[in-house]
C-alpha cells in the first residue's frame, strides 16, 4: 500500500475571454499547487480480475467517481485487468473550487500507471486527464502552470514560495451554474499576453456572478480584504489571502474565527512548484 498527498490548488487570477463553439469557454488562469490536500493510498495487484475497490466514494455511485473512472480508463487503454484498491481520506469540500475531485483523479492516474507498470507516456496520460475533466491535465502535469483555453494548455511556471489562508464557506458552487449564468457574458476580460496578466492586481471574472448568489462567499472576501487582497479560487467557494510570514497567516486564521458569522473551514498551507505525486513515481 503507497500513500501519497493529492494536493489542492488554487487560481491565483481567472479570465473569460469568450464563449467556444464547443459550448465551454476560454480562459486564462495561473493555477497554484499547494501542500494540503486528501491523502490517498493504492494497492495493485496483478491478477487478471480487474477489481475496483474505492473505500470511500465521496456520497455518490461508484461508477460517478472521477477516481473509479480513472481506473477504468488505464484498464481499458492498456487492455489489462489489474486490481486496484484504493483509499482516500477527504478534507478538501466538494465544490470548493481547489480541484480536489479532479487532483484525486489526477493522482489515479499518476499513480496506478506506475505501480502497474503500465508505462503509459505523459502525454497520453494528460490527454486520458482531459476526459475526466478540464483541470485534470494540470493535477497530472504536476506543475504550476498558467493556463489557457478550456483548460487543456498548459505552460509550466515557477510561483514564489508564500503562504495561504484558504477560506471556505459552507455553500456548494455549482460550476456548470456559474458558466452558464445568462451574466456572465457582461463579465468576460479581452485576451492579453502572460506578461500583462502579470503587470496588473490579479482578478477573478467569476466573482459577481458568485457574490450575487452566494452572499456568504461575498461576507468571506469582505472580512479577508483586511488581511491583504482577498481572492476566490475558480468559481468558488474557497477564498484566500497570501502572506509572505506562516505567522501572520496562522494570526489571520485565529482572527476570522471571531469575525466571520457563517459556517466555514479553513487552513493555511504552502505554495510548491512540484506536486508530491509527480515526486512520490520518479
């Protein structure tokens, strides 16, 4: 049984630029990998029987699962019928905007090609990711990254090392709401280059739309802005504030015990550069 950290993410700015053909929408994003996240544990065995075990299914059918159907993609790309078993022990909040169901299926992927030995290639494994979901090929890159179109380019970047109160409400954001919010449209950012993303206050085309539902995620960024620049991570519930001290992130976090009147989780966590997955099989 290995075990390894499926970390969590966050969005340190999000654009639209535009609705596609396809239905989803292009984007721009600087996506950041932080050290916390669920911690998941796989036993393969070789033995012809192809069995899913999953210890925890999050609330939903197995056959729902992002991390079940990304089992089943390796089997059915290699043609084997290894066995798999495995555990997760869940603390990121479902719809909270820090990619935990898509990192879970990420790690799967990551994970059970290397202790199968099915020596699946990345790239093919990025594009496996991609049908599971938009931000999968990012968890499976391993990489921060800033990101274009609906999620599928990638360009690895370093992030300077800082660190991060995560907020979240108690409220579960629907992305598939949000996109297809008829305002969402009045929002939308013109295109720019990486480098003009990075000479203005990073923002998140995202937040009205998310305010105007979800008053609790609004009163969160309201009680944050005193710490620093309060942002939303995709679209939502998770807010956070970076700091470049633990201390006065930790100081933050007892505060807003004391201020926020909603029911919300938090943590403090550290950015990195690397995902221990992508450690965890070289």
């Amino acid at each position: 049984m290995i075990e390894v950290l499926s970390p969590c993410k966050i969005n340190l700015f999000l654009y639209i630029t535009g609705k596609r053909a396809d239905g989803f929408h292009d984007l721009q994003s600087l996506f950041c990998l932080l050290n916390h996240g669920d911690t998941m544990r796989f036993e393969v065995q070789d033995d012809n029987q192809g069995r899913i075990e999953l210890d925890n299914t999050m609330g939903m059918a197995l056959e729902d699962n992002l991390i079940y159907k990304a089992v089943k993609l390796l089997q059915e790309h290699s043609n084997k019928a290894f066995s798999v078993a495995i555990g997760v022990d869940k603390v990121l909040p479902m719809g909270g905007g820090l990619g935990g169901g898509s990192s879970n299926a990420a790690t799967t992927l990551l994970m059970v090609n290397h202790l199968a030995k099915l020596n699946i290639n990345k790239d093919t494994l990025l594009n496996l990711g991609a049908k599971l979901g938009s931000d999968v090929p990012f968890f499976v890159g391993g990489h921060n990254a800033y990101v274009e179109g609906r999620g599928e380019f990638l360009y690895p970047k370093d992030i300077a090392d800082r660190y991060y109160l995560v907020v979240t409400p108690a409220v579960h954001v629907s992305t598939k709401d949000v996109f297809t919010d008829p305002e969402l449209k009045n929002y939308f950012s013109p295109k720019r280059s990486f480098d003009e993303l990075l000479s203005v206050p990073y923002g998140n085309d995202c937040i009205s739309i998310v305010r105007k539902n979800f008053c609790e995620i609004g009163h969160t960024l309201d009680r944050l802005v005193k710490y620093g620049d309060a942002a939303m991570s995709g679209t939502g519930a998770s807010c956070f504030v970076a700091f470049d001290d633990l201390a006065q992130a930790q100081y933050a976090q007892t505060q807003l015990a004391s201020e926020l009147d909603c029911k919300f989780s938090s943590f403090v966590a550290k950015s990195i550069n690397c995902s221990p997955v992508i450690r965890a099989i070289s």
